[in-house]
C-alpha cells in the first residue's frame, strides 16, 4: 500500500512538471542538486576525489545539479514527448536494428537515451538489476510504456544464465539489447579508467560473439542546446575496450555528466 501510495505521488510529481515550461522545470532540478550538494555532497565528492584529485569540490557540485536536472526531465518525459525534439540524434545508421547489442556507460541522461530510443519504433530490451524500491518501479512502468522490454538479473551465475538466455531469444526476434559496461562486473576486463584499475562487465560483447550479431555503441550528452546521442559502430576486435576508452574520453571532457554512484567495482 505505501509502495503504491508513493507511485501515486511521483505520477502526480511529474504532471506537475509536465505542466510547467521546461526551462522553469530544469531551474527546480538545479535547486535541488544544489540543496543536496549542502546537505549531503560530501560522499559525492569524496568519490570523485578518489579519482579526480583536487575537483571533488568543483565536480561534486556541478555533478548533482546535473543530477537534479536529470531526475526532473525523467519524471515530465512521459508526459511531455515534445521535450525530445532537443535531443539531437547522429548515428541512426548504425543501429543494429535486426538484432544486436547497444553497449553504453552511466553517463548523461540515460532515462532520455532509452525513451530516444524506445519511441523511434525499434525493438530494444535492457538488462536490469530487479529493484524494489518505489522510484525504480515508477520509471521502469514508463519505460515498458516506450516499448523497451526488460531483461532481470542479479549477481548469481544461474539468474546471469537465465538473462542471457533470455536475451538470445530477444535478439533472434530482433531485439537490440542494451548492457552498460560500468555496471559493477565482479570479473570481466580489466582497465584502467581515469588513472585507477576498473573492472568492466564483457557481458555484452560475450552475447554479441555468441548470437553472431553486431555491436554499437551508445552515449548521451547534455549540451548548451538540450542532449546529443551519438550512435557508433564497433568494428574494432575488443568493442568493450573501445566503449571503455569512449567512455573515459566523455567523463575527462564533462566529469560532471557521469553519474559517480554506480556500484563502480575496482580492480
């Protein structure tokens, strides 16, 4: 009852914003990044001094008020599908639109990527950790609203065998299936990512070499505009390697914009 009761209050939360003119809605987000980065930033920018010394500071605060804005464009986005004209997309082509893998990172506005994604009429499913908590299952509802189907795990080799087995039949009826790589891997490849060894999930490169399909990469930026999503084609022999170094390459030129609380794993 209490779960449903909060739903009921987050749906009601983003009519609102829906309601209100996006730059106001983004000024409410930017209001409370801020008021969190007072109250609660400082295990923010202690992760981010781990790997960034000297800009934990700096980072920590930009980063959360990227973050409220994030939360408050999610929560309208449902409501509001005309906010996605902002949202430049270069890359179409490269889609593996017959069935394939989308591998990508926790960087930008990845609730506007899938809902990018899931409304252009294209077959996607996303592996997911099941989560409980009310806000997980107020977004996933309107994800599944998109189109974007949903593939649950957790950390046992049986659930992960029965993901991947799942997301080969998706894929067989042409299905691109997202994995992020930074998602906490216990194994997978070792890297170095921002000067500290990481540990990446090869999941998504392991499927593609099994269902013989192609591999591309996917990514999010906010610009002064709104968001570029930029879609890549992974040709090269090690696709995991190259998100990897994608990836890094986006965080050092917009720190800020990579979302710091993932389970990152280190090596």
């Amino acid at each position: 009852m209490r779960r449903r009761l909060v739903i009921l209050a987050l749906d009601g939360l983003a009519r609102l914003l829906a309601w209100l003119p996006l730059p106001l809605a983004l000024n409410f987000g930017k209001g409370l990044g801020l008021l969190t980065y007072l109250l609660y930033g400082s295990s923010t920018v202690n992760r981010i001094e781990s790997f960034l010394p000297g800009q934990g500071r700096r980072i920590g605060r930009a980063h959360l008020v990227h973050l409220g804005m994030l939360i408050f464009e999610s929560l309208r986005a449902p409501y509001r599908p005309q906010d996605l004209a902002r949202i430049e997309v270069r890359g179409w082509e490269h889609l593996p639109t017959a069935g394939g893998v989308l591998l990508s990172g926790h960087f930008g506005n990845i609730e506007l990527l899938g809902s990018v994604l899931g409304r252009s009429g294209h077959k996607v499913a996303d592996l997911a950790w099941r989560a409980e908590d009310p806000l997980t299952q107020f977004v996933d509802q309107h994800r599944r609203a998109y189109g974007i189907k949903f593939i649950y795990t957790s950390g046992s080799v049986h659930a992960r065998a029965r993901a991947f087995l799942q997301a080969e039949r998706l894929i067989a009826d042409g299905y691109m299936v997202a994995f992020m790589i930074d998602s906490g891997a216990s194994g997978g490849l070792e890297m170095e990512f921002l000067g500290r060894p990481r540990k990446f999930d090869l999941g998504g490169e392991l499927l593609a070499r099994r269902t013989q399909r192609p591999l591309a990469a996917c990514f999010i930026t906010r610009t002064a505009q709104g968001h570029l999503v930029e879609i890549l084609s992974l040709l090269s022999g090690e696709p995991t390697r190259t998100v990897v170094q994608l990836l890094e390459e986006r965080t050092r030129a917009r720190p800020e914009q990579y979302l710091w609380f993932p389970p990152m794993r280190l090596a």
